[in-house]
C-alpha cells in the first residue's frame, strides 16, 4: 500500500511508525527514513529479499550513536514471536 500510495504520502508520524515496524532506526532525519523505506520496498517487493532477512540487516547497519547490541535488539523486536 505505502508503494502504491508513495512514500512522500506519509505524514512524520506514519514515516516514523512505518520504519519501526521496520526496524529501521528512527534516529534519521525525514528524507533519511524515506529513504531507508524506499530501498526497503523495493528490496522487499521489486527483489524479493524476505522481511526477515531485512529485519536482521538493519542490526548490521548500524551508525555511530548505538551500540551494536542496541541495534540488534531494536531490529529484532520488528520480528513475530
């Protein structure tokens, strides 16, 4: 639906909740995050990468203000039990 709609539809607090269901970090900047949500969606829907895979990536990605160990467990709580 959000590729559908655009990504630039979302108000900051739909961006925001998007990219945490995500487990995209939510410490970016707007364009940052819509950014990081396109590459998403297309990964996801145009590549076929798995959301899980995805989910498990953003702990790899981490940027210099969060520990590695934060980053993992922010990205895993995105995952179903």
């Amino acid at each position: 639906m959000i590729q559908a709609e655009g990504v630039e539809s979302l108000s900051e607090a739909e961006l925001r909740q998007a990219c945490r269901d995500r487990g995209l970090l939510g410490l970016l900047s707007v364009e940052e995050m819509r950014q990081q949500l396109r590459d998403w969606l297309d990964l996801s829907l145009n590549h076929s990468v798995p959301s899980s895979l995805l989910i498990l990536s953003r702990a790899f990605n981490v940027s210099g203000t969060i520990k590695p160990e934060e980053a993992v467990e922010f990205a895993t709580s995105s995952l179903p039990d």
